[in-house]
C-alpha cells in the first residue's frame, strides 16, 4: 500500500500540534512527522535534522529555485520556513505514512501537491473567544502578540472551508477520537 500524508493546520492555540503528538504515539498508524527546514539561527538545545532542518537564507533561497519545497514561507525578512519534498520521500522511502502539521496556506499547498493521497484536517477551536482564553492561559505571549496571533487566527479561519475535513476542537478526548477516526478510515482507503 503506497504511503499517505495527512495533513493538519489551525489557528495558533486551536490545538493541532497537541492532536497530531497523540497520534504519532499511535504505532497503527504508522506515521512519521515531516520535519520542516528554516533559516532562523538554531536555539540552544534544538538539533539540526530532528527540530528542523537549519538553512541559511541563501541556502533556502537557492532550494526555492530548485523546486525542492512543497511549500515555504518567509515569515520576516530573510527568515524562511518550509517542507522539504526531500523529508517526505526519505519518510515514503521507510514506508511510513507522513504527517504534517503546518500553516492553512502550507497546508493548501501539499494538499494540492499530493491530492488523493493527502488528508488535509483544519483543526477549528469551538469560538474565537476560546481560542483568546488559550492563548493567554499560556501565558508566553504579549498583549501585543496575543492580538496579532487572534488577528491573524481570523484571517485563518476563513480557510476551514478549503480542507477535506474540519475537526472542531471543543473537548480534547472527544477530538483525539475524532482525529483516530478520521485518520484510520483515511488510512485504510
């Protein structure tokens, strides 16, 4: 059976990286995580290859001229960020069944990419409010970054309609068994 990709995007603080932890600790399911390559200088304690994978700007710029990403970003000047076609063929290669968890434009891109083979998943938080509440429970941003990433989860969410299928994250048990459901049905085609 060929490999697939599964893909999931959300708003800041909707919870999409907390649902695809659960399932990559799922071994039915066979999935690996597509690690994402960036230009940003590394942080004391990331590894290169299993964080991300760390480019220079020139080095990024010249694999965008290449064609050797299925999607990327430059989120601030001379700061890229992106998926590598090379990460999911190294993961294909191995058998493993690829999941990404990326921005809703990134998401869209692979989706494309892959088509059939892909599942693209928009994790949707219950309301806009919920999402303001998990953000500063967090408490890691600034009242200033909170407003931008609840300006920019708007935006996001008028992309819902785009993806295969859209998971409303109310309560965590109910969504990790809606994602195993989505995942395993999406699996066995």
């Amino acid at each position: 059976m060929k490999p697939k990709v599964v893909i999931f995007s959300a708003p800041s603080g909707a919870g999409k990286t907390t649902v695809v932890k659960h399932l990559l600790a799922m071994p039915e399911f066979n999935l690996s995580f597509s690690i994402s390559a960036c230009s940003r200088k590394k942080r004391e304690g990331e590894v290169d290859g299993k964080d991300y994978y760390f480019l220079s700007a020139d080095e990024f710029r010249k694999k965008i001229e290449n064609n050797d990403f299925l999607e990327w970003e430059e989120v601030y000047a001379d700061h890229f960020y992106g998926s590598l076609k090379s990460e999911v063929d190294r993961l294909t290669a191995a058998g493993k069944n690829v999941v990404f968890d990326v921005d809703v434009k990134g998401g869209l891109n692979i989706k494309k990419y892959y088509g059939e083979n892909a599942l693209a998943v928009f994790v949707m938080p219950p309301s806009v409010e919920i999402l303001e509440k998990r953000l500063r429970d967090r408490s890691t941003d600034s009242e200033e970054a909170i407003r931008t990433r609840i300006d920019k989860a708007v935006y996001e969410l008028s992309f819902a309609e785009k993806f295969d299928v859209v998971l409303v994250n109310d309560k965590l048990d109910e969504t990790f068994a809606k994602a195993e459901k989505l995942i395993g049905d999406f699996l066995k085609k």
